[in-house]
C-alpha cells in the first residue's frame, strides 16, 4: 500500500511529506525477555532497516529517526558504549541497504563528543549516499532540541554583534537556517513509541505543528504495518494551524 491509496485528510491535503520518530522501548523489550539492553538496541537496529525501507515503499519523502539524544551520555558506561559501537556497525554496513532504498541519509546532531572515527564515517556515509533522491533519511545523534537552538541565538548574536544583521531583521527563515536542521522542512507527523507521550527534547522548535502519535508498540517490534497505521491517524486528523478549519 502507498500512502496514496489511503484515505485524504479532512483538509484535503496529502502527505506527511516529513515523519520524525523517536524511536523508544529498546530496554524494555530485552527486559521483557531477561536478555541484557544492548540485545533490545541490536534488534531496534533492524527496526530501523524495516522502517527505512518501508518509508521508500510508501512514498514519505523524508524520515527522521531519533537514535542518541545529549541526554542519552547519562546511561552506564557500557550502555553508551555498545550504543555507539552498534552505531559504527550501522554506518559501515548499511550504506548499500541505503543505495538499494535509494536514501541520502543525513546525520543531525553534534559531532563534539564522538569519537573520531564515528565522525568520519558519518562523513563518509553521507557523502556515499549524496546522490540519492528517493527519500532522505535523518538519523539525530548526539542531538538536543534545546542546545540546537541556544546555538542558533548564539549564531545569530554573534552576526548582530559584528554587524552582518540587525536584530529586527531576525525572523523565522533566518532563524530556521541556524539549526542543525536548516533546509528540512519541518516534521507533519510525530510518531513515538513504547507508550512514553513526552517529547524528551527532539525537534522542539521544528514541531510546533505535527501531529503527535504515540504508540504503544516498543521499538524493536515496529514496522512498515506500524507506519502506515501511524499515517492512517495522520490522514484522520484535521490541521489548523490556529485557525478555524474547514
Ligand atoms: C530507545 O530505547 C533507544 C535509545 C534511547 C538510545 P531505550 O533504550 O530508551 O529503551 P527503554 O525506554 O529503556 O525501554
Ligand atoms: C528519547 O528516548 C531519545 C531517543 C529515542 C534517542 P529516551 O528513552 O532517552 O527518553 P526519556 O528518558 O524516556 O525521556
Ligand atoms: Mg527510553
């Protein structure tokens, strides 16, 4: 099925033309098993090869996934460590997964605080995936909502400062342009799973109208079925923007 044979929505526009996923309940689902965590956050990686793929089929021309926030350093050492070590993995063995999908993959967040080899294979796996026009897959790593946009008024101050901008003339597109997310457009619909309902610092100034949908299914166990249950509750929702609707 591709979302063009769902349902419109009751504004008459289609899309999502953007799905952000915070991508939750990895822990909880190895606990379930008694199987340690790093055994939920292999299998949440093979989530991920299902939802990128089943993004492609169904025609969303982008994806964010939400993979390691800032606050994510906080967990046990060795948690952080086989986090960053399944990281590597993925961005070593995924890249002709991506070129199949035809997906240009971007990774959001700060590179401060990575090892140097985690940064330049990133660097490579986004050069390698430039040229794909399928869909555009956001992977956020190490990313946080509220430093992204302490560093844009930074960036911004610091243009008034040496006299390249006057602060009036600050406005939304010239503030969109300091984010880590500069030329995405903004996400229509916000999934998350394992029945958490709380934001957790993603994209905060860039959702100020998704549709939020959350959903009890734990990570580890979503899949393209998943998704376009998640669009089919897009599609029922009407838009308003603050306005008075249709
Ligand atoms: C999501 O699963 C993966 C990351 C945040 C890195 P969790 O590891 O948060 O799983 P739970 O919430 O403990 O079940
Ligand atoms: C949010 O999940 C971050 C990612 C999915 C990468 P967390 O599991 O870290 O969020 P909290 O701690 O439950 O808010
Ligand atoms: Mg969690």
């Amino acid at each position: 099925m591709s979302t063009a044979s769902l349902p419109a929505t009751p504004d008459g526009t289609s899309g999502p033309t953007h799905v952000a996923i915070i991508m939750d309940g990895n822990g909880r689902w190895a606990k379930a098993r008694g199987l340690p965590r790093v055994a939920g956050h292999r299998r949440g990686a093979d989530a991920v090869r299902r939802v990128v793929r089943g993004a492609g089929e169904l025609g969303i021309p982008v994806l964010t996934l939400f993979a390691f926030s800032t606050e994510n350093w906080t967990r046990p050492a060795d948690e952080v460590s086989d986090l960053m070590g399944l990281l590597r993995h993925y961005l070593r063995s995924e890249l002709e997964e991506l070129r199949k999908n035809g997906a240009r993959l971007r990774v959001i967040g700060s590179r401060e605080g990575l090892a140097a080899d985690i940064v330049r294979d990133i660097a490579d796996a986004e050069k390698m995936t430039a040229a794909n026009t399928r869909i555009d897959v956001n992977i956020c790593i190490n990313y946080g909502s509220r430093d992204e946009i302490l560093n844009a008024a930074r960036s911004l101050a610091r243009r008034v400062a040496a006299g390249e901008l006057t602060a009036d003339r600050i406005d939304h597109d010239s503030f969109e342009r300091e984010l880590l997310t500069a030329g995405v457009p903004d996400p229509d619909l916000l999934i998350r799973t394992s029945g958490e309902q709380r934001i957790s610092n993603f994209l905060l100034w860039q959702c100020a109208y998704a549709e939020l949908v959350f959903v009890d299914t734990l990570w580890p166990d979503f899949g393209k079925e998943h998704l376009e249950q998640a669009i089919a509750e897009f599609r029922r929702r009407e838009r308003r923007y603050g306005g008075v609707g249709g």
